[in-house]
C-alpha cells in the first residue's frame, strides 16, 4: 500500500504497541494533554501485560496482546517496545496502510526512513514510506542545541558527555532505584536486577554493548544519528555516556567547535529564541539547569554557555532535557502532528 505524506482528515485510530511501558504511559497522557484527533485508542503490549487496564480521558482501556489483526484499520502506530518488536510487526502495520513511528533503534540509520526531531528537521518527515524513527533520547537533546548554533556558523567537531537518568531504562529501572536507595539508606546492600550495577549512590558508564572501536552502542548512536539529522555525514562528534542515579530527565555537557570564533551573546540569542528551548542561567548566583527544572517539561533547558578557554573557536554550554518526555513520547507524537491535515 502506497503510503501518503499526511495522515487522513477524520478522527484517527491509533495505537500505542509497548502501552505498559514508561514511554508508553508518557504517550498516553501527551496524547490526552495536547488534544490529539482520535476517535478510537488500541492499547498494545506483549501477553504479560495483556489484560491490565490503563485510564485514558476518564476511561478504563484494557491493553491487548499484539496480533496481525491489531493493526487492521489503524492509521498510525506509536511503538515504543523496543527493535526487535518493531521488526517483527513492521510488516503488518505498513500491510494495514498505517504509519509506524517508531521509537526504538531498528530503522534510525536506514536511508529510506526519516530521523526526524520536529525543530531541526520537519520538512524531511514528509518523505516518509510508512515508517518515521524518533531519534535517541540523547541524539533529540544534543541536536536541539547545535542546530541553531550551525545556521550562524559551520560545526566542525561536537565533544558531549551525558549525565543519563535511571529513565532511559525503563520503569522498573526506576522502581529499582526507589528501592535500592532506600536499602542503602536502611544499612541493606541489594544488588541490582535490572541494570548491571547498582545506580543508588552511584553511576556507572552506560551498559549499552561495546563496539569493535570501544565506544558503547549509546555512544555511536548519538554520532551517527546526530550525522543524520543535522545532514552531516562527516561531523566530527565523540560521546561518553554515563548513567547516573536521577530518575528522570538527561544532562548533557557539550563542547563545540566551529569553523570560526563563535561569540558567546551570539549563541545566547540564538538558543534564547529557537523552538523546544529555554534559557536557564544565572552567572552571579552560579544557577544553570538541573533534571528537576525539566521534569515534565516540554523545553529543553541550556546554560553556562561560555567560551572555551582552550579553543578560540569552541563555545561550551551545559542542557537538561526530559528523557522521557522531549527526549521519547513527545517527540514522536509532535511527529504525527506534523502530519495532520492543515
């Protein structure tokens, strides 16, 4: 089935495939806070969870086991249950006719499939073939900060370190964390069961795989998924990724070169205006953005925007962002809008 740019005039029949999960739940509430046009809600999810029930505007829906028959008369498809889900249902969601917006890593770097964050890069999601990728969290947060910075100048080399929170990995990761940290608290030593260490009054790099260069598979992803989106394939980009012992939103501190002196007022009144942003600073008290300021919040926050003193060239700044939110559901839903009829 061909698929079209514009998603159809009508009430649309949406489903949510991963509805139990963190992203899910934050899909569900975005979708009843910004008012988006459904006339019927498919809550999807694996046999585990089929059967639980989860209030959407006042209303007991009750999630179901994905079948090829969910996806009969659909019109678009929130996923957010992980690759290897995604694969396997992809084919009866684009047999269906609908359009799949897929927040796992599976389609992100195929050329035919758009990478798109709605700020930088919305005018490429209409070129879609049924499949759109949301970006990784980190890559949506980074790329919201460079993109109005390289319309002034050209980036040469982009040097980032996140601060990622217990989120990214889900919502028993956080549960553990509650958990474990009141152990600790408590004189009990409990080792972790969802992620491979212990995050309570600690952090460790990210457990993605390692590759063949040393670099983690979350680390790659920001390199070649930010490549993608900014529409350059040779930037000069390395990542470390940590995780660290906040429940909710990521912290990102980047360092970027360009081609020429970049002036720091500049920067500042670029960011100050750009879609998905707020400024949060404050010199004098030493004030710049935290996780807590963004918890639930649309924006992005950026501060401590100063000039390398290493590099006459590069300017450093600091952001939090959601992760859950700006960083996965809203992104992918802000998506689908772009999509509506006019």
């Amino acid at each position: 089935m061909q698929a079209q740019p514009f998603l159809p005039n009508r009430p649309l029949t949406v489903a949510v495939l991963g509805a139990s999960g963190a992203v899910g739940n934050e899909l569900l509430n975005l979708l009843e806070e910004r008012n988006f046009p459904i006339g019927e809600l498919r809550l999807l999810a694996s046999p585990r969870s089929a059967g639980n029930k989860l209030v959407w505007k006042g209303t007991n829906l009750i999630i179901q086991e994905v079948n090829q028959a969910s996806f009969h008369n659909v019109d678009v498809v929130f996923a957010s249950a992980g690759g290897s889900i995604s694969r396997k249902w992809l084919k009866d969601i684009k047999n269906s006719g609908a359009l799949l917006i897929d927040n796992s890593s599976a389609f992100r770097l195929d050329p035919e499939v758009p990478l798109i964050v709605p700020e930088v890069n919305s005018s490429t999601a209409f070129k879609h073939q049924g499949v759109i990728s949301n970006p990784n969290c980190t890559t949506i947060l980074l790329v919201l900060a460079l993109a109005p910075l390289s319309t002034k100048a050209s980036i040469k080399r982009v040097v980032v370190s996140t601060y990622q929170s217990v989120s990214g990995a889900g919502a028993s990761a956080m549960s553990e964390l509650k958990y474990l940290t009141k152990e600790t608290l408590e004189g009990r030593n409990h080792s972790s069961e969802v992620l491979p260490y212990s995050l309570a009054f600690n952090l460790f790099l990210h457990n993605s795989p390692l590759q063949e260069n040393n670099y983690c598979e979350e680390e790659m992803k920001m390199v070649n998924e930010t490549r993608k989106i900014l529409n350059l394939k040779d930037l000069s980009l390395t990542a470390t990724c940590v995780r660290v012992p906040v429940l909710r939103a990521h912290s990102e501190s980047i360092n970027i070169e360009f081609d020429e002196p970049f002036e720091e007022s500049c920067a500042r009144e670029l960011l100050a205006s750009a879609p998905g942003v707020e400024l949060i600073e404050n010199f004098d008290q030493n004030r710049f953005p935290m996780p807590i300021d963004v918890t639930g919040k649309d924006s992005i926050a950026i501060g401590r925007i100063r000039q390398d003193i290493s590099n006459p060239n590069a300017l450093e700044l600091w952001l939090c962002g959601d992760q859950i939110r700006k960083g996965a559901a809203l992104n992918a839903i802000q998506i689908a809008e772009l999509l509506l009829p006019v």
